[in-house]
C-alpha cells in the first residue's frame, strides 16, 4: 500500500486557512515534552504525520514562526495569519524538516479519527494525564523502526531517498 486514502480537511478556528492532506498518517504522536505544552498550553499534543506533499491549503494563508525546542534544533509552526491557530509543524527531523508535517490533530474537521500510535516524553507527562493501559508510551523518544510500521516505514524511505539522507 503507498497510504493514499480519501481526502480528510481541517483548517483554523476562524474558518480562513483550509487544507486537505491526501492519506492516512505514518504516525501519531501524543507527545507530553513540555516543548508541547508550552506551545500548545495545555498537557500535551496530538501530531499525526504525513509527507508534506499530501497537505495542500486550499484557502487562506499561513505564517511560519521558528520557535525553540527542549532539543535545541526548533521547530516551525504554521498558523493562519488572521487567528494564528498553529495548524502544522516542522521540525528538523534529520534533514527532513520541509517533507514531514505534524498536523495538530485539533484542526481536522473530525479531530476524533486520530488516537495516539504512541506517547513520547512521558516523563514530563502531566500528573493528572493517565494514559490507556495498553497505550504505547516512552519516556523520550523511540527508535522508527521499532514502532513505526512496514508500510509507513516503507513511505518513510521514498521521503529520505527524496531528500538523500536516511536517518530511520
């Protein structure tokens, strides 16, 4: 399977920036780094990734602010520039940072179709966050070819193959 699907749309709280994205996630983080939930202000966020070139906007336009991350490397979030609701991030995943997008998954129109695949940074999770039993959760970070699965791993490559690096 290459993970193409039906479309899904989301967009921003103001209803300026639209945009579809084109398949089903490699992945979904619920990540609980306190990066996250300074920028989001809350416990933690829910990112589910995609190839960049699966995300179109339809509508509206989007400003690129870099802020600092826990790591050090920063990240780019995308937000509408009318209501500023942060729709996508970059982050410099190993030289991929224009070819994987996070969206937040707040901005689907039907936000309940992505659950976490698995939490990362759970050590500074929030003590009144409690996560499923038999949810997947690391205290920082996992290794791809641990949790990701074949084909998302598989669509993982063509993007590192694009980009002439490998890093999974």
């Amino acid at each position: 399977m290459d993970g193409q699907t039906e479309n899904y749309e989301g967009g921003c709280i103001c209803g300026e920036v639209r945009y579809d994205v084109t398949s089903e996630p490699m992945i979904v983080h619920g990540c609980h780094c306190r990066g996250c939930q300074r920028n989001s202000g809350t416990a933690f966020a829910i990112n589910a990734l995609f190839e960049a070139d699966r995300i179109h906007l339809l509508s509206g336009q989007i400003e690129e602010i870099t802020v600092p991350t826990p790591s050090g490397v920063g990240q780019i979030i995308s937000r509408c520039s009318k209501c500023k609701t942060a729709v996508w991030s970059n982050y410099n995943m190993g030289g991929l940072k224009e070819r994987i997008r996070f969206i937040r998954v707040g901005t689907l129109d039907n936000p309940d179709m992505y659950s976490p695949d698995v939490h990362i940074f759970t050590s500074t999770k929030h003590p009144m966050v409690q996560l499923p039993k038999d949810a997947l959760a690391v205290e920082t970070f996992y290794k791809w070819s641990e949790v990701w699965s074949a084909e998302s791993l598989e669509r993982l490559h063509v993007v590192e193959q694009d980009a002439g690096i490998w890093i999974a």
